[in-house]
C-alpha cells in the first residue's frame, strides 16, 4: 500500500514539478521534477521486490525467497545515486549557462512538494520500520531526499528573487549541495542491503533479545552459540544451548522445539530455527 500511495503522489508531483519549472523559469525544478520520475520507478521496484520475498519457501528454494527484498533495497539506493548524479551534471550546466532568473510563483509549488514529501516519508518509513523493510526504508529516503532538493530550490530560488542580476544561479547550487545529502543516504541504504545480501549478523541488541528470550525456556541452562542473519522481513537463527546432560534424548529434543516455539512467538519476526542441543559442563542451579 505505501508503495502504491507513493507512486500516485509521485506522478502528480513530478507532472506539476515540471510543469512549473518551464513556465517558471527554473531548470532547478524541472531537474527536481525529471528525478521524481525515478521515485515512481523505485516504488514499483520495492513493490516488486515485497511480492517476491513474501513467496513461500519452494524446491528450488528452500529458504524461501527474502532476498528478493535486499536486492530491491539495493536498487533503490542506485536509483538514488544515479538521481543525485542527474541532478550534479544539470545543476553544474545551468550554473555555467546564464539565464534568467525563476518566477515567484515557483517557491508556492515548491511548499506544497516539501510539505507533501515530508509526510510521505515520515508514513513509509514507518511502515518499513514496522516490518524492518531495507527496501521500504530506501523507498522512504526517496521521499525524504526528494523534500531536500525542493528546500534547497526553494532556498535558491528565494535567494535568486532577493539578490536580484547576478544571483540567478542560486537555486542551482542549492540543488547541487542537496545532491550530497542524497548521494550519503544512498550509499548508507546500499551498504544495509549489502549487509543483509551477505548474511551480516544482525545488530547486538537484537542478538541479546533473542539469547535472552531463548534462556528463559525451561530446561535450558545457556546459550553457547548464536547466530542469526535477516532475509526479506524476518529473521533466520542458528542456535546452540546447553541441557543438562543426563536428560533423556527426548526430552533435550522437547526444549529444543519449546526454544524454537517461544522465538517465533515473540515479536521479532522469526521464520525459522535451527537448534543445537548440547549437555552443559555443569549444571547451573539456585543457590549455586
């Protein structure tokens, strides 16, 4: 839905975005208006790639398909770059190229874009932080990176309005200063995709969480080993914990299903877990 929404607000924004910057007079947000174009093609990907990573796990992929989620994060976030790169060259062209400067009527269309693109990143970025979406979250910084370029403009060109001959250019650099604020969330949205694309070990709070949560199942004495890696929206966890060594075969594979059970009733999105009984050197009992 967030990717759907996204792509209908991008549409009619890139359209007036556009419109106003040749009527205008500002290439500034006729360039802003041409990378709008690319948020739309970077929300059908994230929607492409949810779609895909949520396909249940088949033969010929027996850990289901959460991949397709990174895959579409990194995609995003060369949308982003090759968008700041656009942005970079047309800026620096209109800067060496003398030109008028843009029409007062140009910094209203630009609130109602900042404004807009604001609260549009602030509802997708939620909705990834809720489902832990690298993809969504690029999607999000799409948004966000979009209200940048339209405050730098709207810096620029009110700087242009006051300043008067000789500053017509001023919109242009704001643009390409904006462009390195894009260009760091695009490599930091890459790299999370990356991450997860490699199996990276997910953050230590997260980890401790899930050592905590498997500790307190009954019959469990420690956690040896932990690892656990985020495909798509959920999490993947190896695990090893110790038992008491004289239990029964059955009853180590009883706390190993009830360790299993109580993660993937939590609330971290577990899919799936593989555990490791092992017998404890020792023992660990009250008052000991």
């Amino acid at each position: 839905m967030a990717a759907g929404i996204g792509m209908a607000v991008n549409i009619v924004l890139a359209i007036v975005k556009i419109v106003t910057g040749v009527v205008g007079n500002s290439y500034a947000l006729i360039a802003d208006g041409i990378e709008s174009t690319s948020d739309i093609v970077s929300s059908l990907v994230v929607w492409t790639g949810l779609k895909i990573s949520s396909l249940p796990a088949d033969e010929d992929h027996p850990y289901g398909h959460g991949k397709a989620e990174s895959i579409a994060g990194i995609v995003v976030a060369l949308a982003l770059l090759a968008a700041a790169a656009f942005i970079a060259i047309q800026s620096v062209r209109e800067i060496i190229t003398p030109h008028h400067a843009p029409a007062w009527f140009t910094l209203l269309v630009l609130a109602l874009v900042i404004g807009t693109k604001e609260t549009l990143y602030r509802f997708v970025f939620k909705v990834g932080d809720e489902l832990t979406s690298t993809a969504v979250k690029g999607d999000a910084w799409h948004h966000r990176s979009d209200a940048i370029t339209s405050a730098a403009a709207f810096i620029g060109i009110t700087v242009a309005l006051i300043g008067g001959q000789g500053y017509e250019s001023a919109d242009d650099w704001a643009a390409l200063l904006a462009c390195a604020v894009i260009v760091f969330n695009g490599y930091r949205i890459c790299r999370t995709a990356l991450g997860e694309i490699m199996d990276a070990a997910v953050p230590n709070p997260l980890q401790k969480e899930i050592r905590a949560l498997s500790s307190s199942v009954p019959g469990v004495v420690r956690i040896e080993k932990c690892r656990t890696r985020k495909s798509g929206l959920g999490l993947f966890v190896d695990i090893h914990v110790e038992v008491d060594g004289d239990l029964t075969v059955r009853r180590g594979h009883e706390i190993a299903h009830q360790v299993s059970d109580h993660l993937k009733a939590s609330s971290l999105s577990v899919q799936d877990v593989v555990v490791h009984v092992e017998p404890a050197l020792r023992v660990l009992r009250k008052g000991s």
